[in-house]
C-alpha cells in the first residue's frame, strides 16, 4: 500500500470526516490518479488547487455535489428526460462545479469524463449510491445534450 497523500491543511481525522471512506484509500487512490493521468494539464492543475483546501472548502464542495446530486434524483423521480432542459442545467451544474474546485472542465471533456461514470464501476457506484440505479447513463446523456446546447449556442463577441 502506497504511502501517498495529497498535501492538504487536513489532518487525517479532517479528511476521514469530509471525504469519508475514500480518505482509507487515499495512497492507492493517487497512485492510480497518478498513473493514470499525471502527465495532464488537469491532474496538476486538481493537485495545486486542493493542496489549498481546508475543511470549510471541502464541506462546501461536499454540499454542492450533494446539491446536485439531489437534483438528478429529482428529476429522474420525476421521469424527466436526460435531453431536457432541466437535465442540460444539471449537467451544466456538475461540469462547473469540476471547473470551479478541480480542473478546467471543457464540455468535450465532460463527454470524455462522463464514459468513467458508466464504465468504471468505483464512478458509478460514486453516482449511484445518492441518487439511484441508471444515474450514470442517465447523467452521461445529460452530459451529452448539454454540450451539444453549447456546441449550438451563439458565441457573443466583445
């Protein structure tokens, strides 16, 4: 098992608090971020930014993805289409809140990202587990309609 931590202002008992169960895995969680993606502009970007967290920002963070994830399982109680607009709003919602804490989150990217929700089963089971079964093919097509919204919107120029 890997010694590896994120540089963080938490102490270990902080990070088991607001990250929960993934803090037991935290070394072998980074390797496989590491090895998987440590030559990206995203991967040193996510680094830099959360060495920087302390546990208010990570709180927030936690209350803005359960926001959101709230909202997925409202709409999919509701049987809302994962192309409607209320959908695109959410995956918009999910996409700027990667962008804001994380990485720079491209809607080309969003697609790209949004095919670990499905495939790997950690992403699912990560989706799934606060809102319901099907949320990551549902939220991958709402991922996809809304970058072709934004694909089709008028860019303004200044």
């Amino acid at each position: 098992m890997s010694d590896k931590k994120i540089r963080s202002p938490l102490s270990d008992e902080e990070k088991r608090e607001v990250w929960g169960e993934w803090a037991d895995h935290e070394g072998e969680y980074l390797d496989e971020v590491e090895q998987r993606w440590g030559d990206s502009t995203a991967y040193a970007q996510s680094a830099k930014r959360v060495a920087a967290y302390g546990k208010k920002q990570w709180e927030q963070i936690n209350r803005d993805n359960a926001a959101i994830e709230a909202r997925i399982r409202e709409l999919m109680d509701a049987g809302v289409d994962p192309s409607s607009e209320a959908a695109m709003d959410v995956a918009e919602a999910q996409l700027q809140h990667i962008a804001r804490w994380f990485y720079d989150m491209t809607h080309e990217f969003h697609v790209q990202k949004s095919y670990l929700y499905v495939e790997d089963p950690r992403y699912r089971a990560g989706i799934e587990a606060n809102t319901r079964p099907g949320a990551a093919e549902w939220l991958q097509e709402a991922i996809k309609a809304n970058a072709a919204r934004a694909a089709e919107a008028p860019t303004t120029a200044g």
